[in-house]
C-alpha cells in the first residue's frame, strides 16, 4: 500500500513540473524569414511585411546555467488594439490564434502560483503584463496577473498566486509588453522571459559533489530505479530529479524508514537526468540514464 501510494504522489508531481508547454523557450521553429517558440502563438505570424519581428529567441537567459535561451517581446511602435502593423506589438501566447480566453494546454494537479524570470525595459510609461487563465471543461475558473511599469534590467524572479479555484483541467499562459487593460502599447518596450514553472522557481542543476555515496541500480534504468544509501540518511527525506536543463520533472517528499526503495521513472522521457535526495542529514546526488 506504500508503495502504491509513493508511485502516485510521484505522478501528480511529475506532471505538475513538467507541464508549461516549452516552459524555458529552448525549442523553436524555422519560418523561413522568422522563428516562433514551439507550443507559442506570437504576433510574428501576423506581421504583413518587412524583416523586424517582435517575438525573437534571445542567447540572455536565466537561471545561467538552465538552457541557452529565453523568450524576448517588444512594441516597436506606439499603437492601440488591432494594430495595423504586428510588428508593433510584442504579444505571445500558448497554443494558436483563436481569440485570447480559451484552453491552450492540458494542466494536472492544482498548481497555486505561475512562477520564472522576466527582464522588463519600459519606454514611454508601458506596462508589461505576464497571465495565466485556468479553466475547467471548457469555463474560466482563475486567473493570476502581473502588470509592472517599473523597469527591471537584471532578471527578476517572480510568483504570482492563482485565484482560489477547485478544480482544472487546462490553462492559458499570455505574455506582453503593453497592460491587459489598456490595450495600448506605446512603443519600444523590451520584456524577456524565461523557466516558467508551477509553484517552485526553476534554479538550477545542483553541483554533484559526490557520485558514489548514492547508489542507483539498474543505471540506464527503463521503468524503476532502484536507491541504496546508508543508512544513517533515513527519516524526512525530499527527492528531487533534474532534467539535462535543470528544470525539476519530479519531486517529491516522505520518511524514509530503510536504506533501500524503488522509484518509478517510467513517465520520463528517455534522457540523461540528476536525482537529488535532501535529508535532515545531509544531501546524496547521482546522475542516471532513462532508456
């Protein structure tokens, strides 16, 4: 019954980690004249013509050492709502073009807060405005909204608590360089973004100090791995398993009564990753492969 029991929280953690669609802008497709973040809608599809593009893949990205890149958006010009160039509107957003209140992408569990990093470099008294819609067969059920006029030239962190709702099942991420509100952009405002996650910041892949005091068997590992460690490292114990980018696609805490247990990592996509174990005594790091 334990076991059951560790094996589904591991599942609703998995998929609360891993479930913003490209959520550090690492993939991109080729347009031919222009690129968009996989999983994005971005007003480059709709500019009309000319070689300026507001949505482009930016090498300035944060945490430094997750990924290679970060999402950039700027208003080119000032503008109000259709504008009649898209050039001019630094807009982006999950899933395609059918309006701006519709599910995007599929969410489990019941994430609490959008979290990342943005870069925000105002001109002209803009507002940039970073949004999530949750939704429930279909219906709006929350929001959590970020408008910011003040500039911010060093990636900042931020955590924006969701509206209390009770269930889900889908969202919409919308980000911007002008406020939800106004509807104005009033040109040649620049915001980055990058690591969007539910509930916890993206930080990083922990430095591994010490490869053989944590034993995982068998490594590569299709379904199960299998961890041995001493003994004296038992009681409340954080797991944690880190992506080849540092972003966490699993975790998850429990007692610890016996220096050996199973985790199940046939969600996983085949991979290099980091599994971390935090204990009141210490922390164990070790690498493995999932075939």
């Amino acid at each position: 019954m334990k076991k059951a029991l560790l094996i589904l929280t591991i599942f609703a953690q998995a998929n609360l980690f891993a479930q913003i669609p490209n959520s550090g802008f690492e993939n991109w497709t080729n347009k031919g004249t222009y690129m968009d973040p996989q999983g994005w809608w971005s007003a480059n599809d709709s500019v009309k013509s000319g070689s300026y593009y507001p949505v482009t893949q930016s090498t300035d990205h944060y945490p430094a050492n997750v990924g290679s890149y970060s999402l950039r958006l700027e208003s080119q010009e000032a503008t109000a709502f259709p504008p009649p160039e898209w050039q001019d509107w630094g807009l982006c957003w999950t899933g395609g073009w059918n309006g701006n209140n519709y599910p995007a992408f599929p969410v489990t569990g019941h994430p609490t807060s959008l979290c990342g990093y943005y870069k925000w470099i105002p001109q002209n008294g803009d507002t940039m405005n970073i949004h999530i819609l949750l939704y429930s067969a279909g219906v709006q059920v929350a929001i959590a909204t970020l408008q910011d006029s003040t500039s911010a030239t060093s990636w900042t962190s931020f955590q924006i608590p969701i509206s209390s709702y009770s269930t889900v099942d889908s969202a919409r991420i919308m980000l911007m360089c002008y406020a939800d509100h106004v509807m104005i952009a009033h040109g040649n405002s620049v915001l980055y973004v990058d690591n969007l996650s539910f509930d916890n910041l993206i930080t990083g892949i922990p430095e591994v100090t010490d490869l053989h005091t944590l034993n995982i068997y068998p490594n590569p590992a299709t379904d199960v791995l299998n961890i041995s460690m001493p003994q004296a490292y038992c009681g409340n114990t954080n797991v944690a398993v880190y992506d080849v980018t540092g972003r966490v696609v699993m975790q998850y805490s429990f007692v610890i009564r016996s220096n050996f247990f199973p985790v199940d990592i046939s969600t996983l996509p085949s991979g290099v990753y980091l599994l971390r174990i935090n204990t009141e005594t210490g922390s164990l790091i070790n690498k493995f492969v999932k075939k």
